[in-house]
C-alpha cells in the first residue's frame, strides 16, 4: 500500500527593512518537471504544483512580480527560497506598530472585567472610574538614580567628609537618605499601592484594590484551599507569611492572578480575563509576553531573557518539568515580522494588519534551572529575568512548539535552539 505524499509547507515573511519578502517552500519530496510556483497575477499570493498537488499562500504584502513564473535554481532540490521584492505601496516597518495589549487609553471607564473562561464579572460595571498607565518596573531605581546624581547637586556627597563622624555618620547618612527617597515616593522599595475606583494598567496586568472586586477566591495554593475571605488565607498553618497569595474565579476556579500583600492589591492577569476596550482587542499570553520582552530589550538593551515562574506565593502543584526543574532561554532575533503560513488557516490578527500575521521571531530553549541561576548571578550575563506563572510557562512552550512547524524545516533549528513565533 502505497503512503500519502507530504504535503508541502509554504512560509512568507515580509522584509520591510529591505523591502522584500523572503518565500520559502519544503515540498516533502524532491522537486522535478511537475513542481511549478507562480506568483499571481494581482501580486497578492502564489500558487504551488508539485507532483499533482496545488497549494495557494497570500501574502504578507503585495509583491512587484504578478504573473511570474519563479526559477527553481537547483532542480530535484525539495527546500526551495526566493527573495521577492515588494510593489509600490509603502510598507510599515511591523516593529513600529502599536502593542495591541490594552492600555489605559484604550479600556473605556466604567467597563466590568470579566473571567475569560467563564465570564463571571470580578470587578463590576462602574466601579473603576478612570484607568491609568503604570510605570516601567524599574521606575524606582531609576528615579533614586536621578535623585542621587542630578545635575547640579554639588553638596551631595559633602558627607563623605565628615572626619568627626567617621563611619557612623556616613551610615547614619545613608540612612536618612534611604527615608528621604523613600518619603518621596521613589526609593527602590517603593511601590504603588491600589486605589478605590481606579484601574492601573501595565504591559500584563490589570491591578485593583480589593474592595472594588468581587466574585474572586483567594489560596496559599489551589482553590480548594481557599477562602473569598483574604484574612483566613493571610498565612498558612505554621504561620509563614507570604508576599502574595494565588487568586482564582470563584465560579469556574480559573487562576485569575495574584493578591500582592504589599501593595494590597489584586492583580489581574490580562490575558485570563475581558474588558471592554475601544479597539475591541482581547490580549492572549502570547501578545502579553511578546510585549514583555520588547519592553525588556528597550530597558536593558539585551535580547536573550529567561522566563521565570512566580515564586511569591506557595506552588499550585509540585509538577517536576517547565518552570520548576527547566527554564525556558529566550533569544528575540526580530522584534516586527509580519508572515504567512500555510500550515496555518488564521491570517488576520487584528484591523489594518493586511493578510499577514504580526509576530516577533525568537530562539528558545529549555535549560537546567541550575544553569539559569548561574546565569542570572554573572556579573557577565546579559539574560533578563522575565516572571509570568508556571502554568503559563508551559503554555508559552506549547504555543513555540506548534509555531516551529509554521517553519520550512530547514529553518526550524539553529545549533542548540529552537526557531519560535509570537503573536504581538
């Protein structure tokens, strides 16, 4: 019994920095007089036939050569790639285009938040008032950096030369400086704390203070350990207390976030829950951690970031795996590709995105915990250390793992890594 011929796989990326789009074709099988690629007549899309097989992929962007035939440069070869350039339209560079998760702007005041699983209403219709963008993560340091070395603080440093004091009273210095910072709302242990009737927004969560929410349970672990009464949960049994506590939908016991007992705040993940927001956009793990990592190499400088699971509160389940014993090392190669895949059948992601799918283009790898802590304790190591939940760390590389085979497979490993997508 004869088996099935592969089904060729074709995948096109926009170029926009050289104004071309890269095609790339795995045909399964080698090519020969049968294997024929036509690019349409419209620019739009092209046409495969390969041993009585016909496959059509549109385009990221239109291209200059409707009509033509392509040349099949090495023939029985079944990994074929051709640089097309672009027609005359102007292409916008994808790495300039908007996040597409929500920001204060774009959540309408007086909306309700919703558990996406269930749509049980957590925090309801006008009850948050206004919605207001947080800072970056690193704000505080960044702001007790600017305190200490603005221009023109000569006398900040005439401590140093108090010879009567000596040593206890730079210590003593120091410490008033540290109140001082901290009196003014940036010293590197600050916080922003909650507030009644007002939503605060950053690239993956929505936060709130605990009054304004409703419906939601709160546990050390798993929401059969816990309680809608936050109090009962505060410690647990031997009285260890922890920095936050695992937050779940009461209704169907999805993980919703976090309580953060220091900034007594609830923390609501953005891609488990809905909101209405003016660009009807509804952000998933994937264009939450795709933003995360743009914004962590615009802070730091640095494309390689290790995702960590959340450590502040008692693990949901004593899982062996991802998050636990493996990390995953994320290497960002392009921050703003547009592609087509005709593995897939999803083209569009959201208005004015063409028929191409926005993305960023990474490395990934899974590595020893051991190797990652080394890592992060090197004066040397350009890693970031990126926190989302252990669950999700798995979901993101489930999510890499099925976005690998949108690749031709000639371009799905580079030595050690694995080549991965991400929705933006």
């Amino acid at each position: 019994m004869s088996s099935q011929p592969a089904t060729p796989l074709l995948y096109a990326e926009l170029l926009s920095n050289i104004r071309q789009i890269s095609l790339a074709i795995s045909l399964g099988s080698a090519s020969d007089a049968s294997t024929r690629v036509v690019v349409a007549a419209d620019g739009e899309k092209v046409e495969l036939q390969h041993h009585g097989q016909s496959r059509t992929l549109h385009l990221p962007s239109k291209v200059a050569l409707g009509g033509a035939i392509l040349p099949i440069q090495r023939p029985g070869a079944s990994a074929l790639s051709w640089r097309l350039p672009l027609g005359q339209a102007t292409i916008t560079d994808a790495s300039s285009a908007e996040s597409s998760t929500w920001t204060a702007t774009d959540l309408r005041a007086g909306s309700e938040v919703a558990c996406r699983q269930c749509q049980a209403v957590v925090v309801n219709q006008d009850i948050v008032k206004v919605w207001k963008d947080l800072p970056s993560e690193n704000w505080a340091e960044m702001m007790e950096f600017w305190h200490c070395h603005k221009p023109g603080d000569h006398d900040h440093n005439h401590h140093h030369h108090d010879k009567s004091n000596g040593v206890v009273a730079n210590g003593q210095t120091a410490r008033a400086d540290d109140m001082s910072l901290a009196a003014r709302g940036y010293g590197a242990s600050s916080a922003i704390s909650a507030q009644q009737s007002v939503g605060f927004v950053d690239l993956t969560r929505l936060l709130f203070v605990e009054q304004d929410c409703s419906n939601i349970t709160y546990s050390l672990s798993t929401p059969e350990h816990g309680s809608p009464d936050r109090q009962v949960v505060a410690s647990d049994e031997s009285g260890n207390q922890f920095r936050s506590l695992n937050v779940f939908c009461s209704s169907c016991q999805s993980q919703l976030g976090f309580y953060n007992l220091r900034t007594a705040a609830v923390t609501l993940l953005k891609w488990q829950v809905s909101c209405d927001s003016v660009s009807n956009l509804s952000p998933g793990l994937e264009e939450c951690l795709a933003a995360t990592l743009i914004s962590t190499i615009a802070r730091s400088g640095s494309a390689k970031s290790l995702l960590l699971p959340i450590t502040e509160t008692m693990a949901t389940t004593e899982e062996e795996g991802v998050g636990k014993d493996q990390v995953v090392h994320v290497w960002v190669l392009n921050s703003g590709i547009v592609y087509t895949s005709s593995a897939t059948e999803a083209t569009v992601t959201r208005p004015g995105a063409g028929s191409g799918i926005s993305a960023i283009k990474l490395l990934y790898r899974l590595i020893p915990r051991e190797e990652a802590d080394r890592m992060l304790d090197s004066l040397t190591g350009d890693a970031q250390e990126v926190n989302i939940p252990t669950k999700a760390i798995k979901e993101v590389v489930e999510r890499l793992d099925r976005s690998n085979c949108l690749l031709p497979t000639t371009e799905r490993l580079f030595k050690e890594w694995k080549v991965g997508l991400l929705r933006r």
